[in-house]
C-alpha cells in the first residue's frame, strides 16, 4: 500500500514537468512598440491671392425681354392674347378697369399744377414787398442825412423789412412742402400707368412672344407678379438681384463665375451694366452679365448661380480653411517645429473658395497643420505621414489589404 503511494506521488510529478515543459516556448520576444506621436498631415504656409466671394441667383432672359408691371391693384376686363402667343409693340395685351385711377391722376396733376402757380404767385407778390420796403429804408436813411426822419423811423422800416423777409420764407417753405408732396403723389400715380393708355389698355412695349400672361377676364391683376413677359430675340443675357451691400463692389467689365445646372456648365463672363437705383419693390439692384453667344443648351427661363469676386487681397497668407480652429471669440492654428506641435493664435480676413486670409500669426515657411489638428493641444509629440500613410493607418489592425480576398478559416486543428 506504502509502494502504491510512492508510485502515484512519481507520477504526478513527472506530469507536473511535462505540462511545464510543454507550455514553456523559451525566451519571451518583447512586444514591438508603434510609431510615437499624432500622425499628422502639413503644409508650408505661403503667401498668395484671395478675393472674397458673394454667390446670388439669377436668371436667363433674352435681351430684348420686357416684363410688363402694374403698381395697383386693378380687375381686368378684357384679354385679347395668351401666352404662347406673338404681340406686336403698341398693342394692347389686356383693359383694366381704372376709371378711379385715372380720376385720381387726374386731379393729382390738376393740384400738383395749382400748387406750382400758387407758389410762384406768392413768391412775387413777397419779393414785390421787400423790394418797396427795401426802397423806404434807402430813402429815410438818406432823409436822416439832412435831417427829415430820425432813426427811430428807420429802425422801425427795418424791422418791418425783416419780419416780412422771415413771413416770406416760412410761408414759401410751406407752399414748397405741398407743392412736392402733390409732385410725389402724382409721380407715384404715373409710375402705376407706366404702359398704360388713358383708356386702360395695357400696351405691349416690345413686339416678340407672350412668355407669360397672369392677366384674366374679370380676375385682379397687382404689383406682386408681372402682368406680362414678353421674349424677345434669340440673344440671351443673364440678370441677377444684388443687396445695396454688394452694388458699390461691383463694376462694369468685372469678372465673375457663373454656373448653370440645368446645363451642367461653369464658366467666367463679364458684368455688363449695373442699374444705380433700386427696384421699388425688392429693394435690391439688378446686375446684367454677358453670355457666351456660342454655348448650346441655353434657354430663356434657366437659373445660374453668379459669384461676383471682391475685395482682392494681393501678397497675402493664405490657408486652408479647415485648418483654422475657432473657440469663442479666438482662432489658432498648429504648425510644427521639430516634430512638436506648437499652437499659435491667427487673426483671419477675407474668406474664398476653400481658403482663408491670415493678417496675422503665420508666416511664409512655417509648417502648417492641415489635417488631425483637432486631437492636438500645445507641446504635443506629432508625426508628419502623407495622405496615403494616413489612410493606411486608418485601416483595422489586421484587416486584409483587399477587401474582396476572404479571411482564412480556423482548421480546428488542435492546440499544441
């Protein structure tokens, strides 16, 4: 029984040093450590050209397309054409109803002429007064000389002379305010019968096509939309609306870039013309630019995106955009010296296409952050990796190089 416990305590411990043996793969190879450092991507920071950019909306029409307004609101009583259908300049498209109208106008041109008579009336007859006194106080000053008046008299002639001058002024300064406000009101009047007889027909100003006509029988028509659109010739022009901010950066012979959708076209044309007052209604002001007489596909109606190019900055520091943090009020980008990230506060200016102004915070030849700055803080260890380095390490530890090639199986072979 003795011999039997000895013979089991044996072979237990020669199992013990098989299973250690077995397990133990000699010495331990240490784990190799990866690059140090946020991998980063740069470039040198250089000087350049920059101009702002301003994108507006616009709209392809012919040269000679009219749009006809009306600045009332007016029912109609009679339709003579449709869209679609050709007009000849001085026809008439359609009758409004504006007996009141014209009634009004009328009498605003009746009172706008009365006033003007009134005023130039008034006027004489003061500047008749102050000439006669102007006369007496001459003739009592030279009659003080040899004793005939005294100067009580004369100052007493001047005052008269001079409450009348001040009776004059206030009373024309008056009659002028009426007079400019009948003025306003009838030139607001007429504005409305722009293309409209005294018969309330609205006539055609231009012969070509009815591209649009919102006018029906017995239906209103109204300063909201066009009454109608008449095209013209072949030629186009391209026609946008600018704010009153924009309109003093633009000039005749500017370049700018337009995109047509629809055509799937881009090119660069010139402004032809800026009207310097506003459309009443919008409030903004139309730009006019030229058209490539050549281009195919173009037709009236298209809509184009322009982008009018100002406020040049010439020798400057130009970035790209992405590569400017902003936090709050600041804004700082990283640069790189000696493969340490260096934060470094920026003040920026103008903003183009992808790429902003730096005045100041960076100059020509620094290393320039433009992609991981946002895991970077100041003093960080970095490593400069180009874009295909970059993509590569983006990829999965251990993933196949082509996504297509199948992992290979687990034979389910047994562990050594």
């Amino acid at each position: 029984m003795k011999m039997k416990r000895i013979l089991a305590a044996v072979l237990c411990a020669a199992l013990a040093a098989g299973l250690t043996a077995c397990g133990n793969t000699g010495d331990t190879e240490p784990i190799p450590e990866g690059p140090s450092g946020v991998a980063v991507q740069v470039e040198t920071v250089s000087s350049g050209d920059i101009a702002a950019e301003n994108t507006v909306s616009g709209q392809l029409v012919t040269e000679d397309q009219a749009t006809v307004m009306v600045a009332m609101n007016a029912k109609c009583t009679a339709v003579y054409f449709e869209a679609g259908d050709a007009v000849r300049a001085g026809q008439a498209i359609c009758t409004l109803d504006l007996d009141s109208t014209l009634t009004s106008y009328n009498a605003a041109d009746i009172n706008y002429q009365s006033a003007i008579q009134g005023y130039n009336d008034q006027s004489a007859i003061f500047e008749r007064q102050i000439e006669l006194m102007e006369k007496n106080v001459q003739d009592l000053k030279a009659l003080y000389e040899i004793g005939a008046a005294s100067q009580a008299e004369i100052d007493q002639a001047e005052l008269q002379l001079q409450t009348t001058v001040a009776t004059r002024n206030s009373t024309l300064s008056q009659l002028e305010a009426g007079m400019q406000s009948y003025k306003a009101n009838l030139e607001q009047l007429s504005s409305s019968l722009e293309n409209i007889d005294s018969q309330g027909n609205i006539i055609a100003p231009a012969s070509g096509t009815l591209l649009t006509l919102n006018a029906v029988k017995n239906g209103f028509v109204s300063s909201a939309a066009p009454v109608a659109v008449i095209d013209g010739v072949d030629q186009l022009k391209l026609v946008v609306q600018v704010s009153e901010a924009l309109v003093p950066k633009l000039s005749n012979g500017d370049t700018a870039s337009v995109t047509i959708g629809a055509v799937n076209q881009t090119f660069d044309t010139t402004i032809r013309s800026i009207e310097r007052s506003a459309n009443m209604q919008t409030k903004l002001y139309t730009v006019t630019l030229n058209l490539p007489a050549d281009m195919e596909g173009l037709l009236s109606g298209m809509f184009a995106d322009v982008t009018f190019h100002t406020d040049v900055s010439e020798n400057t520091v130009v970035v790209p955009t992405e590569a400017v943090i902003t936090s709050g009020d600041s804004q700082y980008v990283f640069i790189v010296e000696n493969n340490v990230a260096k934060q470094i506060a920026v003040t920026t200016g103008l903003t183009g296409n992808g790429v902003t102004e730096v005045t100041s915070g960076l100059e020509p030849g620094m290393q320039l952050v433009t992609v991981g700055q946002a895991y970077l803080t100041d003093g960080a260890a970095v490593r400069i990796v180009t874009g295909q380095d970059a993509a590569l390490e983006e990829a999965p530890a251990g993933a196949p190089e082509d996504a297509g090639e199948a992992a290979p199986q687990d034979g389910g072979g047994e562990a050594a």
